[in-house]
C-alpha cells in the first residue's frame, strides 16, 4: 500500500504495482467497499514526453455476485480522451475451441506480370 488519498470525495487506498519492467501502476480502492475507483500510470510518448493516464471506474453494479464497473473515463494529463458505457457483463460464457484458433492465412492476390 502507498497510502490513503481521496478520489472524487471518496476516500481510497492507493496500491502501487511495479512491473518487472520497472512501470508502475496505481490503484485507487474505495476504502469502505474495496472496489477499484482509479487506474493511473505515466508513460514516455514519441520524443520522450511523459504523460499521465487515469481511468476511472463507475456505474458498478452486481454481475454474478461480483460488483463489475458499467462506465469507464479515460483521461490523459487530466484532458478526457473518453467514456465508455457497458451496457451488459457476462462472466464464465462457454466459447466453442474454435474462437481461440487463429486463421487461415489467405493466399496473396496474383500479381501481374510487369510490362
């Protein structure tokens, strides 16, 4: 844990994740109902330019006996880059083996001889 903060007037616990890579995650958790408010890490763009990203998890509601976020805001350098709204979750679905093949390659289109 690396700390308590508060997002939007809630108060969290910020849980810091560092990868083998060395990039660090943070979580935000609701310090009342342990469900993730906040994501944010930074990451070096083009000519190394560091920016921020958040998301923001909301709308939870129960799926399957697991509180599941329904909207998500995505913003970078605190600019909102945008939201996404789900609008149903289902957990544990049986997929046919054949969802996870890959497929076949194509064969490429004749060319035509040059002139």
């Amino acid at each position: 844990m690396d700390g308590k903060e508060e997002v939007e007037g809630t108060p969290v616990f910020k849980l810091k994740l560092t990868k083998k890579s060395g990039k660090i995650i943070y979580f935000f958790v609701d310090a009342e109902n342990f469900i993730e408010l906040k994501s944010q890490m930074t990451r070096t763009i083009g000519e190394g330019q560091e920016m921020t990203f958040e998301t923001f998890f909301g709308d939870y509601k129960e799926v399957a006996g697991v509180m599941s976020a329904h909207s998500l805001k995505m913003k970078m350098n605190g600019n909102d880059q945008g939201n996404i709204v789900v609008d149903s979750i289902e957990y544990n679905v049986p997929l046919d083996d054949n969802f996870f093949k890959m497929p076949k390659k194509k064969p490429a289109p004749p060319t035509e001889p040059e002139k």
